[in-house]
C-alpha cells in the first residue's frame, strides 16, 4: 500500500463503574506512515472473441468475392469477377443464382439485404478482438477492451473480491476450473445483453446494425482464452478511508485495528473497605488507525479481527509511536485522592469492524478501457 501523510483520529473515553462510556476529549495524532486508502482487486480474465455470421460462414469464397465486387465495382462486378478468378459466366451463374435466391442479389446487383451482408462481411464477420471480464458469470457488471491496465494478482495478496465465493471454505482462484466451461459461460452472459457488450470491443459493431438491429440469432460468437497474458491478472480499484462505513449490513468487512490504553484502579492489599467507594472511575484511551471517523462506539469494537481484510497494518515503528503517545496523555492525577488506590496501565489490541458494498465497487470502474454493463436493460 503507499504511504502518505494523514492524521490518525485519537480519542479519549472516560468509563465508569456502569460501564457506560462519557467521551472527554478528542486530539489528534499526526502520522506520515499510516495509509490514506486501501486497494480492492477484482481477478479478471483475458479473452479472445469471434464474431461470424452464419450465413457469411456458410457461403463460399466465390460467394464472398461477389459480395464484395458489387459493393466496389456495381457496375461492372460481373466482368471484374470474371477477370480476376478465370472462370467463365457459365460458371459463375450458378453462384449469382444462389445469391439471387438468398436474397443478396438482385440481378447483377446488392440487394438492400445484400448491401447490409457485403458491410457486415467487411467489418464485422470473422473479426477477432479481445475482452476482459470477471469471473462472475451470473451477473452483469463491466467488461473492458484491450486498452485496460491490469495488474498481477500474487496468491498471497489481500482484498481481492471474488463474488463467486459463497463463504464456505477457502475462495476458489476463478469460479470454475475447466475452461472450456468458462468459456462457454462467459458465451452466454455476453449474448444475453450483445448490445451492450459487444459495441466496446467491436469498434464498427454499432455502425452496422443503425437500420435494423442485432439479430442474435443470426449470429454465432465463439470464445476462448488468450494464454498470451501471463500470469492471474485482476482490476485494482483505490478505496478511500471515508469509503469505509461502520453500518452492520454491509457486504464486504474491514477489520480496523484500533489501540486502547486501559487505566484501572484497585485497592491496594489491607486498605480499607470503605474506601471502595472513592476508586476513580477506569480510564480508556483509544487510537483509532483510520481517517474515517472522529469517534468510535465502544460499543462496536470487538477483541478478535471480524475479517481477515485487515486495514490499515500496523508497523512496530508506527505501533511504538502511538503507544508512546497515549502513555504522553497520562498526567498526575487532578485528584488527590487518587493517589491512595493501585493503578494499573494495560495496552489492549481491539478492532472496529468497518465495511463496503459492492455498489461502491461499481461506482469507482471508471478506470480508461472499462466499461458499465446494466444487465437490466
């Protein structure tokens, strides 16, 4: 994670015997080494797109050569034809009657439906191109073309969102292993909503379907991985600290550590009972090691991580620091009285459960080369 400048929240609660917290005072910890943000990943797979149309692929080359002559030479396709293959009309005429009978020609002439095959043909059918999508099969989110900057996603690194992973065990690196599966699956999501899909990876897709629309139907796409890039790659999106929220219901769970300072008060051995009654009340003192909030509940900060997305990591310098500050707050007690009961201090690792969801995610794809897709459109 980088390192910048920021000032880390630090506050100081006052508990009493009730255990209700009466928050005293608030100051400030000024640190350059705690991180301003964390890093979401989201693993995505490189592919390769073929888009044909089925008529196109079933016509032969004879076919296609006429297709093209009459979009370029119209008046005179029949005789270039001729000129460039060698054959007689004879043999040509079968072909022109087939492609009369289709539809495509009309004479020596494109029909209308054959001026759309003749485009299609130049700039659509048989094209390759490539696309980036996610492992989320069952939903539609963003796809990206070939311009997008991804990174390596090691094993080890943290935040990375499979949304495939149904919290049952340890997250599968893709949501399935075989990958003509994958291949066929990512088939399907994309023909369910073509038009929004292949426009951005196709860049005269739009262009040649202005009139009449896509016909899915008469259209067949074939996928497979590109094993040119190597390595799991994955999109890397910055969160900011007041990207984090500490509601209850979110999606994705961030345990923030935070250092509390106990000072608790006892009676010293043989002292008198009845000056049980005069202990002070228990101080707490906290830092907080995020820019998300000025004040904590201590009611909402728990003894164990709640996630094992930890953020921000504290290093020992930083962790030396904070507690060298908290021990500074402690002054000589204002009440004399004080100074009749023990006093123990007590440095406590505690956490606050702060979190995300996915729509946050989706708000912050606006990175160069990726594309929204609304599945409900």
């Amino acid at each position: 994670m980088p390192v910048e400048t920021t000032e880390t929240k630090v506050s100081c609660y006052r508990q009493t015997s009730t255990q209700k917290d009466e928050r005293a005072t608030i100051y400030g910890f000024d640190s350059s080494i705690t991180d301003d943000g964390i890093f979401i990943y989201i693993p995505v797979r490189y592919y390769e797109l073929t888009l044909k149309n089925r008529l196109l692929d079933q016509l032969g080359a004879f076919s296609h050569l006429l297709l093209e002559a009459a979009h370029q030479f119209p008046e005179h396709c029949i005789d270039w034809v001729l000129k460039v293959t060698g054959l007689r009309f004879q043999q040509l005429q079968p072909i022109l009657t087939r492609l009369e009978g289709l539809g495509l020609m009309k004479g020596n002439r494109l029909s209308r439906s054959g001026k759309n095959f003749s485009v299609w043909k130049r700039l659509l059918h048989d094209q390759k191109r490539l696309i980036w999508l996610d492992g989320d099969h069952r939903n539609d989110c963003f796809c990206g073309d070939s311009s997008v900057d991804t990174v390596e996603l090691p094993d080890d690194i943290p935040f990375v969102i499979r949304r495939w992973h149904r919290r049952e065990g340890a997250p599968r690196s893709w949501s399935c292993n075989d990958w003509n599966e994958d291949c066929e699956r990512q088939k399907n999501r994309i023909m369910r909503h073509p038009e929004q899909y292949l426009p951005p990876i196709f860049e005269h897709f739009t262009d040649c379907f202005i009139d009449n629309g896509f016909r899915s139907h008469e259209w067949e796409l074939t996928i497979r991985i590109a094993t040119d890039i190597p390595g799991p790659r994955a999109i890397e999106i910055k969160l900011n600290a007041g990207d984090l929220h500490r509601w209850a219901d979110h999606e994705y769970t961030v345990a923030s550590p935070v250092l509390c300072l106990s000072t608790c008060y006892s009676l010293p051995a043989g002292a008198p009972e009845r000056l049980r009654d005069q202990l002070p009340n228990d101080h707490l003192r906290i830092t907080a090691l995020n820019t998300s909030s000025d004040n904590i509940d201590l009611n909402c900060l728990s003894d164990t991580p709640p996630s094992t997305w930890v953020w921000p990591e504290i290093e020992q310098d930083i962790r030396e620091q904070i507690i060298d500050s908290l021990f500074h707050e402690i002054t000589t007690p204002d009440d004399p009285a004080e100074v009749r009961f023990n006093r123990e201090h007590r440095i406590d690792d505690r956490w606050q459960r702060l979190g995300f969801n996915w729509s946050l995610i989706e708000q912050k794809l606006e990175a160069k080369g990726l594309h929204r897709i609304r599945g409900d459109v």
